[in-house]
C-alpha cells in the first residue's frame, strides 16, 4: 500500500473525529457550530445523529474500502452505510425547515 492510502485513511479518521466530537457537544453543552447554529433547533437531536452517522461512516470505511476486498465484512459495511444515512436523517430531523420565501424567483429583474 503506498503512502496515498495513509493520508487517505489520515484524512477520513479527522473527518469522522470531527464529526463525533461535534455530535458529543451538541448532545452533552447544546453547542453546535456556527454555520448552522440558525438552522439547528434541537441541537441534542442533531448531535445524536451526527455521531451515529460517524459511527456508520466509519464502520463502512474501515471495514469496507480501507480495509480491502473481504465478502465476509459485506454485512457490516452495509450496516454501517445505513447507519450513516439513518443518522443523516436524524441531523435533519433536528433542523429547521426551510422556509419557501428564500427561493422565490426575483421578478423585477425581467
């Protein structure tokens, strides 16, 4: 395996990192960050789904595509790509929706 795989798998550990770490804070202090403090109005709820879609993630990476061809991890790479999904559902669930007048068409301009 060359060094690209390394930074790969450096790269995805951070990003999962990251996302469980966010979904600690907004389950345990409520915080969330900034970008979508606005849209997020059950912060507890959308920290629940942001670990669980970093759990998911990570059991498909590292048991699916980092890992390589094995048939008998078919199960729990599967699993944890629903978990992902399930647990992107559950961050949407905590957020806003959105509101209809941000895409209304500018009618002056024709």
């Amino acid at each position: 395996m060359g060094s690209t795989h390394w930074y790969l798998v450096g790269f995805a550990t951070l990003a999962v990192t990251a996302q469980a770490g966010l979904g600690i804070a907004a389950i345990t202090v409520y915080w969330v960050p900034p970008w979508i403090r606005r849209r997020v109005v059950r912060p507890k709820l959308w920290g629940w789904g942001a670990l669980a879609a970093a759990v998911g993630m990570s059991l498909f990476m590292f048991l699916g595509p980092f890992r390589g061809p094995d048939i008998d991890m078919a199960p729990y790479v599967l699993g944890g790509m629903a978990l992902f999904v399930a647990g992107q559902v559950v961050q949407m669930l905590g957020q806003r929706p959105g509101s209809r007048d941000a895409v209304l068409p500018d009618t002056e301009a024709r």
